[in-house]
C-alpha cells in the first residue's frame, strides 16, 4: 500500500502541537500508526456493515456532523465497531457508533 507522504507529515505537525511533552518524532510515529490504522479500520467497519446488514451509506455521529448533518433525537445506531486509535500512540481501541442516511437530517 501506497501511503500519502504530505497527510502524514501535517497529521504529525498537528499532533506535535496539540500534544505537550512529546517531541516530533514521537509525534511522527503516531501520524504513521494511524495511516496504519485506516485500512485495518475500514476493513472493520466494511465487515461490520455486512454483518449487521446495513447497505445504505454510514457514518459515526461526527462525520455526520462535519457533513453538514445531524442525527435525530433517539436514534440508535445501526452498527458498532471495535477501531484503533493510532494518535494515542499505543494502539488503543474505542468502540465507535455508526448511523444511516436515514437517521439524519440537514443542519437547518
């Protein structure tokens, strides 16, 4: 796999200054971990999505949100998935929620 040298760089620079106390490189191998971590996340979420059932479009509550959506009072998500958290540095997971199109309405 191919990966895109620029993102991973300015995911490091970003790390670097949100995070006190860590200096670049350690802020670099935490960009590379989660470039790592994407493809194994996607393949995660594509086999959750399968199990569950789900054909239409999904996201988590916050990627809604950056889309210009929000997901209606009450709704319960469709799936969740077990994904890594490569920023932290140690690999750590988090259960993430995920909800169709048909949960959501545009930002008014």
């Amino acid at each position: 796999m191919k990966y895109n040298l620029s993102k991973i760089m300015l995911k490091a620079w970003k790390i670097y200054r949100k995070e006190t106390g860590i200096g670049f490189a350690e802020a670099l191998h935490r960009a590379w971990l989660s470039a790592k971590a994407e493809e194994i996340n996607a393949k995660r979420i594509q086999q959750s999505k399968m199990a569950a059932g789900v054909t239409e479009p999904v996201h988590t509550w916050s990627e809604w949100k950056q889309a210009g959506y929000k997901v209606l009072h009450g709704s319960k998500a469709l799936f969740n998935c077990s994904l890594i958290w490569g920023s932290k540095g140690d690999s750590a997971t988090y259960k993430a929620s995920f909800f169709g199109k048909s949960q959501v309405q545009p930002i008014a």
